[in-house]
C-alpha cells in the first residue's frame, strides 16, 4: 500500500493524520470538562524527572521485548512486513512534519488509549483491578494500527498493553508521552 506513495501524498496523509488527532483530542478534552475532572483525571501530572527514567527504561524493555515477539511471529509464518518505514519521509520538510507526528502521536495517543478509555472504562465498569482496561485498550491500540497487518496488530496490541501497565505502574501520563514521541521519533534514525 505505502511503496507507490511519493513525498507528495505521504505529506497529505501525514498532516491529515496530526488534524485527527487533535480533533480527537479536543473531544476528550470537551468530554472531562463536561465531567469536570479536568487534565488531572488522565493523568497529566506535574512532570518530574522520573518521568523520563521511566519512559526511558521502558523504551528499553519494550523493544527488547517485542524485538523477540516480532521474532516469535515470523517463525510461526507472520513477519512484520517493515512497510511501515515507507511512511517516514525523506525529504527535510517531511521529517519536520514527522517530529511533529511523533509529538501528536505520543501527546493525543496515549491520552485517548491510556489516559481517558483506560481510566473510564475502569470508572464505568466500576472495576478495582486495571486488568479489563489495560486488554481492552491495548485491542483498541492494535486495531488503530491494524494498516500494519495481523503481525502489527499482534505487536502493537501487546505494545498497547506494556504502555497501558507502565501507565498504571507509574500513575501518571507523562511516561507513556514521553516514551511514545520518544519511539516514534526515533524512527528517523532508523536506516532504509
């Protein structure tokens, strides 16, 4: 699907993927002011220091981790296909827009999945564990990066899941964002 795309259309479909989800965002955001929880019921804390050892450490483990899944996956017949590197630009206006898709990604992201369905489906189900909102959001995760193929889902899902429990683990938002722009930015780096 992304090896015809030229620079051109893979401009277009990454603004359009930044003005998404913002839009989503603002939706959250409308919906905890009508709930009147505010940013705090997300999540966003005052960041501290340890907010980036924790990102940090879990980046490390995270990719150590789904280094060997994706492995696991192609023995069984489902390589992960590594189109997904046609989708970082080449071009310098492209990898501009890029950081800021790994900053959208990273903010708006992990406050959908982590911060607002995590948290209310844990309030609506009346919940004590995070159990049921920490699977049901990494689904949901996957499934948004179902572009990948089932290998993506598989990988992202439990991805979606990792960031879900450092989440809980560490009570606050501001490790998964950090975490989250910190991978995707990274992807810059990574040779064609």
């Amino acid at each position: 699907m992304f090896r015809n795309m030229n620079q051109g259309v893979l401009m277009v479909l990454l603004v359009s993927t930044i003005v998404m989800q913002w839009l989503f965002f603002i939706l959250i955001y409308l919906a905890i002011f009508r709930e009147e929880t505010g940013l705090s019921g997300l999540g966003f804390k005052r960041i501290r220091g340890l907010d980036f050892l924790w990102a940090i450490a879990f980046l490390l483990a995270a990719n150590l981790i789904l280094s060997g899944l994706a492995w696991l996956l192609a023995q069984v017949g489902l390589p992960m296909p590594g189109e997904i590197a046609l989708l970082i630009p080449t071009e310098t206006e492209g990898k501009i827009v890029w950081v800021l898709v790994s900053f959208t990604a990273g903010f708006c992201e992990e406050s959908m999945f982590r911060g607002y369905l995590m948290t209310r489906l844990r309030l609506v189900g009346k919940m004590q564990s995070w159990l049921i909102p920490v699977i049901l959001s990494a689904v949901a995760f996957g499934a948004c990066h179902a572009y990948q193929g089932l290998p993506g889902f598989i990988v992202l899902s439990v991805y979606g899941a990792m960031f879900g429990l450092l989440y809980v683990r560490s009570g606050s938002i501001w490790p998964c964002i950090i975490a989250h722009f910190l991978q995707d930015f990274s992807a810059l780096f990574i040779p064609r």
